[in-house]
C-alpha cells in the first residue's frame, strides 16, 4: 500500500506541473528565429581556406555574432561573418574570424576530437531535420585540426565520439582567421527531400583570452536551458535525388599474449582474427549498420575512479564505434539501454532512421558473456559474472509533438542461455516550455524471469517478477534564479539488464536553489546554491539524506572556485546506524594559459563512512587533474584521485581504507592521420584491520601503447602493446597476475 501511495503521489505532482506548464505556455509566442540563405555555387570550389572563388563573391554575408559567454548578449570584442554556398552533393560554409592579436591564437596540431575549449575554433551545429532537438557539429581551429559529433538539447550535452566524412581548410592572416568547410550531404542525417527548407543552422566561435569568450549567430542567454531552441533557419537549398552507399570495412587483426598467474601454469599464444563492419545509408532517413567479430583494441581505456568505498555502480561512458550511431536516442533520465551492458558482442545489428516527425533505432546482437551485470539493491549495487550467452534487443523512438516537445517509448529485451529473461517498456516525456522551463517524464516496467544473484546465494526462489520505475524534474531558469526539482521512485525488483540501474528498492526526492548575484570584484559571477535531497528506502528507513549549501565564483581564466557544506547522513544497510557525516569540499578549476590549458584541485575533508565495515572516521578525498600542451602537437594529461578514512573505533588508531588511483596520457599528433598514445594507470586500494573487516592489500598497474596511422591511401594501421599485472593480499594469501599482449591490425575501408 505505502509503494502505491508513492507512485500515485509522484504521478499526481508530476501531471500537475505538467498542466500548470501547460496553461503558461499557451499564453505564449516565441519570435521566429532568424532565416539564412545558402547560395547556388556556379564555379568550383577549391578548399583552401580562401574563398576567393567568384561564386563566393555573391553569397550572402552573415555577421553580427552575439556574445554567449562570459555576458550573454554582449557586443562581441571582434568580429565573426560567414557565407554559405551548396552545390550538388555538399554544403560549404566560410567563416572569417577576425582577431586584432593573431599571434595570440590558441591551437594545436590535434588529432581528431581533440579540439577543446581551450583552442580558438569555430563549430558549426547543423540540424537537418530542423526540429531543434538535435544537432550534428562540425568543429576545426585555426591550423585545420578538426571534430565532430552530435549535440542533444534534451540533455544539454555534446558528444565527440560519432564521426562523420567532412573537409575543412582553414587560413591565418594579419587580420585573423579563416576556415572553409565542405560537409557532403550523404553525412548528414536529414528527412526526407521535401522536408529541406525545414534545416537549421548556428555558428559559435570559441575565442580563449583572460575569459574564455563564445559568441553565437544568434542571441542566446547561458542561463537557459536551451541552446538549438532559437537557430537560424537555413534555406536556399537543393539536394540530390539519391544519397544511398554502403561502407565495407573489413578488418584483420594478429595477436600475442603471455599470462602469468599465480597458482596456475603460464600461457602464451598467437591468434589472428578478422571481422567486418558495414554501414549503408538506405535513404535520407534510413541508416542500417552490421558488424560481425567486432574488434575494440584502439578503443582508449577508461579513466580510473574511485570504486573501493563506491557505494552504487559506476557509469563509464560508450566508446566502441559500433555502438554511437543514434546515441542521442538513448539518452533518457532513468538509463533503460546501456549499451556497455553489451560486453563481448559477437556479432550486431542496428536501424536508425531520422524524420522531421520522429526518430527511431534499433540494436540486436548477440552478447558472449564475458562481463559483469550490476544488480541494484537499495543499498548497494552487487557486480555479479555474467558468464552465458544471450541475446539483447533495444529500441527506442521518439515523437515530435510540436516545436518543442518529444515522446519517446523505450523497448528492452534480454534472453539469456540459461532461460534467464528481461523485458522493459517504457515511456518518456521531454517538454521545453519556453526558454526558462523544462519539464521531463519517464515511466517504465519490466518483468524479469530468473534471479541470478538468487543462484549465486544457493537459493531457488522462482521469477524475480515485475517492477517499475518513475521519474520526474521540472528546471527553471529565471532571471536571477534556477531551481531544479526532481522526483524519483524505483521498486525493488525493476531491473534493465541491457541497461543501467545502480539502484532499486527507493524513493528519491531533490531540490536545488540558485540564485546569481553578478560580479564580486575580480569575479565575474557570484552564484550561490543550495541543495537538498533524501533517499529512502521503499521497505521504510532512510538510506541517504544531503544538505548543501555552497558557493561559486566564476572569474576570469576560466576559474571556478567553489566553497560547499555538507551536511549529509547515510546509512549502509538496512538495520545500521544512521551516521551524521559533516563536510568541506574545496574545489579550484581553470584554464591559465596556452600551455596548463586545464587544472583542476578537489579537497573533501570531514567524517566519511566506510561503506564496507559500516565505521566512521575523519578522512579526505583529493583530486588533482592536469592538462598540459607541451608543444603544439603534444598533449600530456596527469589524474590523481585519493580517498582515506581512518579508524576512529581501532585500538591505537590505524585506518580504515586508502583508495588511490593515478593516470597518465601522453598524446603526440605526428600528421592528420597519425597518431600516438601512451597510458599508464596505476590503483592501490589498502585496507586495514578493524572491528567490521580483516587487512587486505590490493594493486593494479596498466600500460597502453598504441600507434595509429595510414600508410596508404586508405589503409589504416595500428600496433600497440598492453601489460596489466594485478597483485592482492590479504588473509587468505597473496596473488600476482600478469599479462602481456601485442597487437597489429589493418583495415582498409571501401565503398561497394
């Protein structure tokens, strides 16, 4: 009765901010955004950084940049204009970035993805379907190094890791810089034909001085949450009958491996492997991609993070290729679809398809096993081997339901060997009101048949059965003031085994209060805020309760000082202790000069609870990250992250936990098309005795070397070489394992 209680309290304050949002909006009519004109090119063009073409000469000039950041709205201090121009089968845009200090330009000779917030850029977010709720981006600086990726409005977030086939040429001058694009349209992911006139487009400039200056081709204000809400139309466009291909890239990969273990006899071998990947584009909307024995050796390791003292899962974000088409699609408050999940898949299918009305994608593929699944409790979330085949389908679409809302519904299936079997649906509600409100909704079940922690545990106890899950949050940014509320209720038997759930079993409630101040002496903004939020647990007590209150200061340089509180409690498990856990975090970030493009300083000091033994102790968490530019084509990056509690309850004092983990990544860009990268990370986690556990001591070294190029033509190649060595001890004995592996791997792409 109390879980029917909660949904229906949930439901009932969420539907009722829907219809007051509702009744607001409709007493409201936003400006159109402003329309542009892409020209009719009648010459060739040659990419060069130049425009002196005579068909460039006609095209119309656009200007007039407003200033995003620091002060929205702002007159920019230099001047951005650009022009557009299409011809068969591209789109080119020019754009003139004028700078009365061109030996102050911030660039670097990166390779692809790597032109951060740091560097002088510009990037252009074109969206072909013209809703504005999704964007590709095209990005360069002023020596041509390039990205590209997609922008999601219901999130806010870009992502870097799709690529797309597109040209830039870029020039510099006394008076500045320029960069010329030329984007085919078979990369851009539009309706239909007839739906062209419906394109947007929008031009940023990322200009980093004393303040990191961003000027957009349309007024913008940094404190909505909407950024694609008002782009500039973009018309004047005549596109190709047909844009269908179909992309073969076969691969072929050799392998040696030596491992030592302790306890079992040493193996070594050579392998060599091949596998495929295809992608065709069917239509202007349809997009069909297959891959048979992936292959992820390139893939760039996580970073490390602290997970000894981790009470719920840890999200690590999608790397492999195969998985990026559509990403966006995905993205949803409660994760339904992980595509991580997806461990050793032997072979995979997916569907995409973009319209003016709806978007739609679908994954099948067939999962080897050979990982984890997080099983969420309301306590904690318990990793357990997943050592069986299965089979996992995920699908999602998404309505437009007007200019500015979306319904998605979300499907989930996992059938595994072992007559294991998942199943979730679920449905969501994205709504931008206007430019200070937003409101989302998401509602989901699932029926799960088997228990697999319950046969880890020994125990036969049926079908784990149905669940769901709720979730609701309304922001609001208003002129001096942001509030974010968010509603969230998950029972305890919900499980997305193809997704990512850390935690079942509770109701969570969170409330956060901004309110900018303007400037306070070097600063250039002065945003108080306070935070407040409870979880409880569905079976009655409460598991986690926070109150925060903090300061930021945002200045020049791209610094952040913030100053928070914490009042929190947190219980470990059902039954324990309650325990009052005051805090201090200090944390500095900026951005001073050309060469420490990034430094950011974390100190967490107070009572912290060791999750593990339930004790309480004074303890610290320090973090320190550094991006260095060593020279315009190489990049050093250093991570350190360390958490420690001591013993307050141990005879003689001692302590109770160190958590250390530390990276290095080396990266040297040797062409456009050549690369370098070396990682080295090494964890410590060292417990000691206490009343609640035994000593134990645990280490773990990686190294990655890996050599990217393309020798010819098309044909890309790699070598690299990897060493892991584990060592453990604690009162069962000491381990140490070791494996050394070599790799080579070619693949040569072609069009059929």
């Amino acid at each position: 009765m109390a879980s029917v209680r909660g949904a229906s309290w949930i439901a009932v304050v969420s539907w009722w901010v829907l219809g007051f949002l509702w009744s607001s909006a409709v007493a409201q009519t936003a400006a159109p955004p402003a329309r542009q004109q892409a020209g009719t090119s009648d010459c060739a063009i040659v990419l060069d950084g130049r425009a002196d073409e005579p068909c460039w000469a006609g095209a119309p000039v656009y200007g007039d940049l407003s200033e995003y950041s620091p002060q929205s709205g702002r007159a920019p201090q230099v001047q951005t204009q650009y022009r557009l121009m299409h011809d068969a089968d591209a789109l080119y845009v020019f754009v003139e970035s004028r700078d009365p200090e061109p030996d102050a330009l911030r660039y670097a000779w990166s390779r692809r993805d790597r032109v951060g917030k740091d560097q002088d850029q510009v990037t252009l977010y074109i969206d072909p379907i013209g809703k504005r709720s999704f964007a590709q981006l095209f990005r360069a600086n002023p020596v041509g190094s390039v990205s590209d990726g997609t922008y999601n409005e219901a999130s806010g977030e870009e992502s870097l890791d799709q690529d797309f086939d597109f040209s830039v040429a870029t020039a510099q001058a006394e008076g500045g810089w320029t960069a010329e694009f030329r984007i085919p349209f078979s990369s851009l992911r539009y309706g239909e034909r007839g739906q062209v006139d419906t394109w947007t487009l929008l031009v940023t400039r990322n200009r980093p001085r004393e303040q990191r200056y961003l000027y957009t081709s349309v007024a913008l204000s940094r404190y909505s949450d909407c950024f694609l809400c008002r782009n500039p139309a973009l018309g004047g466009l005549t596109l190709p009958d047909a844009q269908a291909y179909v992309n073969v890239t076969p691969y072929v990969l050799a392998e040696r491996h030596d491992r030592r273990s302790t306890g079992a006899s040493d193996e070594r071998g050579n392998t060599t492997r091949a596998g495929v990947d295809i992608k065709a584009r069917l239509g202007p909307s349809w997009f069909v991609d297959a891959t048979v024995n992936p292959d992820f050796s390139q893939v760039e390791i996580d970073a490390p993070q602290l997970s000894a003292n981790a009470r719920f899962g840890i999200f690590y974000p999608e790397k492999r290729a195969f998985f990026l088409e559509g990403a966006d699609l995905l993205d949803t408050p409660i994760p339904l679809v992980y595509t991580r999940s997806i461990a050793d898949p032997k072979w995979g299918a997916r569907v995409t398809r973009r319209s003016e009305g709806s978007d739609w994608l679908a994954i099948a593929t067939r999962d080897s096993g050979d990982g984890a699944v997080l099983y969420p409790g309301t306590w904690s979330t318990v990793p357990l081997v997943r050592d069986v085949t299965a089979q996992a389908l995920m699908a999602r679409g998404r309505v437009r339901l007007g200019e500015q809302a979306t319904w998605g519904a979300t499907l989930s299936l996992r059938d595994a060997a072992d007559d294991d079997r998942n199943a979730v649906v679920g449905s969501d509600l994205s709504w931008q009101v206007d430019a200070r409100h937003k409101l989302r909704l998401q509602m989901a079940a699932s029926d799960t048949r088997g228990d697999a922690r319950a046969r880890l545990e020994g125990q036969t106890n049926g079908d784990l059965g149905a669940g769901n899950a709720l979730f609701a949050d309304h922001s609001f940014y208003g002129e001096h003031t942001d509030t974010l509320l968010t509603l969230e209720r998950i029972s305890r038997n919900f499980r997305s085994e193809n997704g990512f759930i850390a935690q079942a079993g509770h109701q969570r409630g969170e409330l956060s209060v901004t309110e900018r101040l303007g400037p306070l002496g070097w600063f250039t903004d002065m945003n108080p805020y306070v935070s407040v939020a409870q979880v409880r647990a569905l079976e009655g007590g409460v598991v986690a309760q926070t109150l925060h209150p903090a300061m930021l200061l945002l200045g020049p340089y791209a610094t952040g000082l913030l100053v928070e509180l914490h009042a929190d409690r947190a219980r470990a498990d059902q039954g324990l202790a309650l325990h009052h856990l005051p805090q201090v975090l200090l944390s500095l970030k900026t951005s001073p000069n050309a060469t420490l493009t990034q430094l950011q300083l974390d100190a967490e000091l107070g009572r912290r609870l060791d999750f593990a033994t339930d004790q309480v102790g004074p303890g610290q968490r320090l973090l320190a990250d550094l991006q260095l530019r060593l020279d315009r084509r190489t990049e050093l990056s250093l991570h350190y992250n360390r958490e420690q509690i001591d013993c307050s309850d141990c005879s003689g004092g001692g302590r109770l936990l160190t958590d250390t983990t530390q990276q290095l990544v080396l990266g040297h860009s040797l062409s456009a098309t050549s690369w370098l990268r070396l990682i080295v990370q090494r964890l410590r986690t060292e417990r000691g005795e206490s009343p609640g556990g035994s000593a134990s001591d645990s280490r773990r070294s990686v190294l990655s070397l890996v050599l990217a190029t393309r020798p010819w033509r098309k044909l890309d190649a790699s070598v690299g070489i990897s060493a892991d060595r584990g060592r453990s001890q604690d009162s069962g004995g000491a381990s140490d394992d070791r494996t050394v592996e070599t790799f080579v791997k070619l693949s040569w792409p072609f069009a059929l």
